[in-house]
C-alpha cells in the first residue's frame, strides 16, 4: 500500500477535509495489514463524497460492500472493592459483568479507477443490534451500492437511510428474518418459515 | 460490398461442416452409449471404502477415525465406531465402523475426504452410470456397498494405488523392523535376565508383552 | 400514407404494459426474472428481480471450516470452478500469510486462462444464440469448451467442479503429459478464434443489431461498479490482473483491450479480443513453466487457524472483479466470509442500459453482460 493510503493519512485527510468528522482507525492484526477507517454515521456520506472527489485519493469505485454481525458480548473482569461493614474497612473482591451491546457493521471496500489504487476500508456501525440498525445509505455516492445495500439489508437488517429503493432482494418479500445474522436458526424440516404478511 | 461478411461467414461454416469428415480436431463427438470414450485417470465421482484381503468386513481399512465425518463440507458421511477392536495391516489394535454410510445424494464429490483421510482407508470411485428407482434408500450406501478391494483400486487408479501401495509397504517394513528391533531388545534383556537371575521376576512379562506383536505380523 | 408521428396522434398515447420476462425464460440464462414495463415496444422501466437460485453460500461457508468453503466456491459461477478457486484461496492465503509456490503459480495462471478462454467462448454462443444465430457459434464453442473441460478432468477429476486450489498451492501436481497436451490444444487455439471471428465478426446483419444498443457510458460504469470485459467496452482500462498483478501476471507480456463505444457489439469484440490476449498467456505460461513443488510447507490442510484480523484478495474472474472478504475470530471456521459477485453487481446497471430501447434489444444487452444465476443468486 502507498504512504498516501496509509489509514492515518487518510484520517487525517478526512478531519481535515470534512470538518467535525471523527475517524477512528481500526487495526488490523492479519499478515494482509489492511487496516480500516471507522467512520461517525453523522458525517458519513459528507466523508464519502470527499473521498471520491478528492484530487489525490479520487475513490471513484466502491468494490465491496459487507454487512457484518457482532454479537452482544459480556465482559468479566475482577474488582477490588473496599467495604465498610460494622465500621471495619474490609476489601473484597468482586466480579463486575458489563454487558457490550452487539452491533451491526456495514464494510465498504474502495478503490480508485482513476489512480489505479486501494483499497481503503470504511466501516459504519449501527447503535445495536435491534432497535437502531440504520446507517446512512452510500448509494448516491457510489451506485455499485445499490444491489449490495439492499443485500446487507436483506441479510442482516441494516437499514439503510437514503437508499433509493431499499427491499429484499436475495429472500422473498414477506420473510421475516435475516438469515446471516449470527443467532438466526433456520427452522426445522417441516416447520414453515416465518412470514410477514402485509 | 454488403453481404460480405454474411459470406465470410457461411465460408466458415461450410469450412467446418465439410472439415468434419476429414479432421478429428472438428468433430468431438461420439455415439454415447455404443461408443465410449476412456475415462482419465484422476476422474472422481462418489467416495468407495478400501479392504485388503478377500473380506469386505475384516479387512477394510477404516479405523473409524470420523476426520472425514467432520471434514465432509455437505456433511454427507455417518460413522459409528465400534465397541471392540482389531488389528490392522501392521497388527495395530484399532477401532472399526460399525456403521458407516454415505448420502450420494448429499454427496458431491468433492474429495476431501480422500484428502484428509490418513489411513488410505477412501477413495473415488470412477463409476458414474448409478441411478437407481429408490430415491432414499438407493442412494444411501452402506458400508457392504461401499467396500471395493485393492485390486479394483489398482485397476481405476493404477498411478495412485501404486503409490499408495509403496507406502504401506513401506509402512508394514517399518513396523516389522520395529517390531523386529525390539523382540531382540527384549531377547537380550531376557537374556540378561537370565543371566542375573535377581532381576528374571521383573523382565520376563514385559518382554513377552513386546514380542506379541511381532508375531501377528509374521501370521498375517 | 400516414406517418409513424401522425398514427400516434390518432391513437393517443400508448398504454403502459408490464411484462414479467422470466424466471423462466430461454433467454435468461437461468432463473433470472426482469420486470420490464412498456410503451408499446420501447421500456420504460426494468427492475432485475433474482434469488430463485439463493442458498445462502455465505451463511453455509461460516458453518465449515476454511478448507470446506472450497468445494462450495466451485458452485458460484459454476462455468469458471478455476478462477473462483482461485479468488478463495487467495483471500485466505492474505488472511494467513502463506506463500505460493512458484510451479503452483503457473499451474493456477494455466488453469485459470483456460477458463477465460472457455468462458469467453461460450458467452459469445449464447450471446449470438440470442440474438438469432441458432446453434451454429455455440457448437464451435462447446467443441472447444469441451477440449478445455476433458484437460481440466485429467488434471483435477471433474469437468466443472473442479475443486482444484488449496491455500499455498494446488492440490496435485500436473504432468508432462497433461503440460503437452495443452501445449498441443493451445497451438489449435489460434485457428478456432480465428474461424470464430471471421465467421460473424463483420456480417452486417450482426453490426445493425448491436452497435449503438445497450450503450454503457463511461462514467456510470465506474461508479456503478461495473468490472470486467463490460468495464473495459466502455473504455476504461483497468483489468486487475494489470493493477493488482496478483500471482504472477506481472511476468506476462499481454495488452488490455478497450471498447469504445460501449455497445454490445463492443462487449462482443471485447471477449473475442480478450480470448487472444489469454493465448499469447497461455503460450508464455507453458513454456516457462519450471520444475518444483505446488505446496507450501507450511500451509495446512486441516485445522487452519489465521490470525484475528481480516482480508479482502480479489482476482479478475472472466466475469469481472471476483473478491472474497474473509474475517478471522482466530478459529478454525471462518467468522465472515464475503463474495463480491461480479454478475451480481453487473447487473445495476441494465436497467440503464436497456431504457428506452425494444424489448428484443433487452435480451442481447442482457447476453452481452454475461451473468451465471449461480454466482449472482449464491
């Protein structure tokens, strides 16, 4: 990958060009080094159409867009906590789960055409995994989007705000689920599918 | 001038309808089923189990190890293992299938059970004329159906079975000679033993333990 | 006699029809369904409507191990097994840092254009099958698909589904023999093309038919994201096996042929051009194959553990940009495993292509984008 690629120039070219973006690199520990650039929803398509009409980088081809699953995890860790019990300071120890609420993650792969480089790595994450799964749509940037937005929406439930004609496309209209989430169980032979009737 | 290039093209046309009765590079085809063209010898279709020997159930080589059970991508493999064991072509103690089944309509073979499996124990099978009228139990294999000899192996895979029958050659060699090494270690100990008779107690169980196998080998 | 403009102003304006071309349709290449609607015969509208083929590969691919994704990959664009292969273990060979062998890397050169040439061939069958040309171009081209298919059977085990690569190399070994035989098929190459070509590269009935139909501009194939010989018809240069020069194709001398107008006779020319190109790989290829192993020492074949982290490797599949994205949690089964499907995407972009053309126009622009339903359906 070139310096001009290299994620933290591409960050620091971001929150120079589109101001109160906020980038945040996210290493990658795989021998491939592609490192990838997580973007704020707010300033998300501002941050893509600089990216595309930048003189020097000039992101004109949005190869690949992946939705992503994370679950919902939970963390142990081991605290010392000092208590006061019948006026006698006592220290004891204590197991505090904080629960990490799972999200949804949409990566988009860019190139550019035009320079003959890449790829440079965004990603967007939803609030959770339920309730707020929208992202801003990047179609009117790139419309190599379009098919792939509405697969990320069909499979994984990211809805994608601003996508000019966001439907299932893969699976039939009336399913209900999406299929590649990571707790999702087909169900069993003979149990019909779960449908949504409209 | 217009019309040419139609020309040139019924040129081309006529260049390969007469060219058909003269040239072999432009008429490929033949008359399937009368006339049948030699199958390569790496073509694969459904997965066969292996025995040596002259019996299906003794000598087949599988040890139950289930890796391709695992491995199998369309998990199209069912193995059960049996309780008891035997000896194997070296005279090691190992498991057996009790049952083991294969869905060739789940089947696609691909060949990695063929790949991952360490005991030479399956291979592919050249056979592809196989319908049957029995849509599930047809196409439900059982171990009975699945077991081909050595000798049909030497006859579709002549390259692969020569080569894999070199290693287990070599195999059986190395063992024999292990084996072998190791009944003299014990008869030198024993021999020992015998000439301090304090220690006899001791050695003599453990050096008829080692020759034990040693002797299947030579029955075999 | 009335004009074409005064029978309309008597008739009034036309109504709209909706046809629903396909999932059964012989012109589809598969179950693949177009809402089109119509004013008289000119469309309006066409939304591509798929996923009569979908049996979630993705979702299957995450339930296996790394090396079980493999034979699975064979079943996407089920003409090229080879390239897709090929896509796969590059993406993992990225994730887990293996190395290729240098024999290995001629083999999967040699094998993989083969399947251009074989899959270049056949669409120009059908293509022409579609618009008219009964039989003829597609059986020249099955003769030749079928010499490639009988050399990828002696070398893999299967005509189609070949299941041949494995990450640090290919699974067997070819011969001399299997070597002289496609140096032998490779020398007949020239002459087929060149019958090929001539036997409707100038008919005129052809060049009235497609030139100025279906027309791509330049500008909305980049950003629709439009790959392969499509992308190059409307004369953007950019072929990955030139940017990325993946494996070994920076040793090769080639050129990228370029389109002009963008048309489907361009997207026609562009495979026929793009079939030479592969020979004069393939002649290259074969002679300066060296001796060696085809497997890395360290590559694994079971229990393939990469390191957390993620990879995106990308071929130029004979249908345009074929990429896998592949995210590791460090186990033995793949977290996230992605396909960037080319026919899939191809496919943005035929509604504006076939607007405002006829009906029977939306057939060859459809032909000309060369679509498998295995790969954009998954």
């Amino acid at each position: 990958m070139s310096d001009l690629l290299n994620a933290e120039e591409v960050k620091a070219q971001i929150e120079a060009g589109v101001p109160g973006s906020h980038v945040t690199v996210i290493p990658n520990g795989s021998p491939s080094g592609q490192h990838s650039l997580l973007l704020d929803n707010e300033h998300a398509f501002a941050v893509a159409s600089f990216l595309r009409d930048h003189p020097a980088l000039r992101l004109d081809y949005c190869s690949l867009v992946t939705g992503v699953d994370w679950l919902d995890t939970e963390t142990t860790e081991k605290i010392r906590v000092k208590k006061v019990v019948d006026g006698v300071e006592t220290e004891a120890e204590e197991t505090r789960k904080t629960k990490v609420p799972g999200y949804l993650e949409a990566v988009y792969h860019l190139f550019s055409i035009e320079k003959k480089h890449g790829p440079v790595i965004l990603r967007m994450r939803t609030a959770n995994r339920t309730g707020q799964t929208q992202l801003p749509s990047l179609t009117p940037v790139w419309r190599s989007c379009e098919f792939q937005e509405r697969e990320a929406f069909d499979l994984y439930g990211i809805v994608f705000v601003g996508h000019p004609d966001l439907r299932r496309i893969l699976m039939w209209d009336g399913f209900a689920d999406f299929p590649m989430r990571k707790d999702y169980h087909p169900p069993a032979d003979g149990v019909p599918v779960a449908e949504v009737h409209a | 001038m217009l019309g040419e290039g139609i020309i040139q093209g019924l040129m081309e046309t006529a260049r390969n309808f007469f060219g058909s009765y003269v040239e072999k590079e432009r008429l490929v085809t033949v008359q399937f089923p009368e006339e049948r063209r030699s199958l390569p010898e790496a073509t694969r279709q459904f997965p066969f189990l292996l025995y040596d020997g002259d019996d299906p159930e003794r000598g087949l080589r599988c040890v139950s190890c289930q890796i391709c059970e695992k491995e199998c991508p369309p998990r199209c493999i069912h193995i059960e293992k049996s309780k008891d064991r035997k000896p194997d072509f070296v005279g090691k103690q190992q498991f057996y299938p009790a049952v083991f089944n294969i869905d060739v309509s789940v089947c696609m073979s691909c060949q990695i059970c063929v790949e991952v499996c360490p005991f030479d124990a399956i291979r592919m099978d050249t056979e592809f004329e196989l319908s049957t009228s029995d849509r599930f139990g047809g196409l439900l294999w059982t171990k009975r159906e699945l077991a081909r000899s050595n000798e049909y192996y030497r006859q579709i895979h002549p390259t692969e079975a020569g080569e894999c029958d070199e290693r287990r050659a070599k195999e059986l060699a190395d063992a024999q000679a292990k084996a072998a090494a190791a009944a003299a270690a014990a008869a030198a100990k024993a021999a020992q033993a015998a000439a301090a008779p304090a220690a006899a107690s001791n050695g003599a169980p453990g050096s008829g333990a080692k020759s034990e196998p040693a002797k299947k080998v030579v029955t075999q | 006699m009335t004009s074409v403009a005064e029978m309309k102003a008597i008739a009034g304006p036309s109504e709209i029809m909706e046809v629903s071309m396909g999932p059964h349709h012989p012109s589809t290449h598969g179950v693949f369904r177009m809402d089109v609607r119509l004013e008289g015969e000119r469309v309006v509208r066409l939304k591509p409507v798929f996923g009569y083929l979908h049996r979630n590969h993705e979702k299957i691919a995450e339930h296996g191990a790394y090396l079980a994704a493999i034979p699975y990959t064979d079943r996407l664009d089920y003409l090229c097994s080879m390239t897709n292969n090929w896509g796969y273990v590059l993406a993992v060979e990225k994730l887990a840092g293996l190395q290729v062998p240098e024999r290995a890397e001629y083999i999967r050169v040699i094998v993989a254009e083969l399947t251009r040439f074989q899959n270049h061939a056949g669409l120009i069958g059908f293509l022409l099958q579609d618009m008219g040309a009964s039989g003829t171009p597609l059986m020249y081209a099955f003769r030749e698909r079928e010499k490639i298919l009988d050399l990828f059977e002696s070398l893999s085990g299967a005509r189609m589904m070949c299941n041949y690569m494995r990450f640090g190399g290919v699974r067997v070994d070819c011969s001399a023999e299997w070597l002289d035989e496609v140096r032998r098929l490779v020398a007949t190459l020239p002459r087929f093309l060149g019958e090929f070509e001539a036997l409707l590269r100038s008919n005129e009935i052809l060049m009235a038919r497609t030139q100025g139909v279906g027309v791509l501009p330049r500008e909305l194939a980049i950003n629709a994201g439009v790959t392969g010989p499509m992308l190059r018809a409307s004369g953007v240069n950019y072929d990955i096996r030139k940017v990325d020069k993946y494996g070994i194709y920076d040793r090769f001398d080639f050129r990228v042929p370029l389109g002009e107008h963008g048309d489907v006779y361009d997207r026609y020319m562009m495979r026929l051009l793009e079939m030479a190109e592969t020979v004069k790989i393939l002649e290259q290829a074969l002679r300066n194959i060296p001796a060696g192993p085809v497997m890395d020492p360290k590559a694994k074949l079971r229990g393939l553990r990469p390191k957390v982290g993620e990879a995106y490797g990308r071929i130029e599949s004979p249908k345009g940009e074929l990429g896998f994205f592949l995210i590791s949690d460090g186990s033995t089964i793949p977290y996230r495993y992605r396909v960037r499907p080319p026919s899939m995407i191809n496919l943005t972009v035929l509604e504006d292509m076939c607007l405002g053309q006829n009906i029977a126009d939306v057939v060859i622009t459809l032909g000309s984008v060369d679509i498998v339903l295995g790969e954009v359906d998954r």
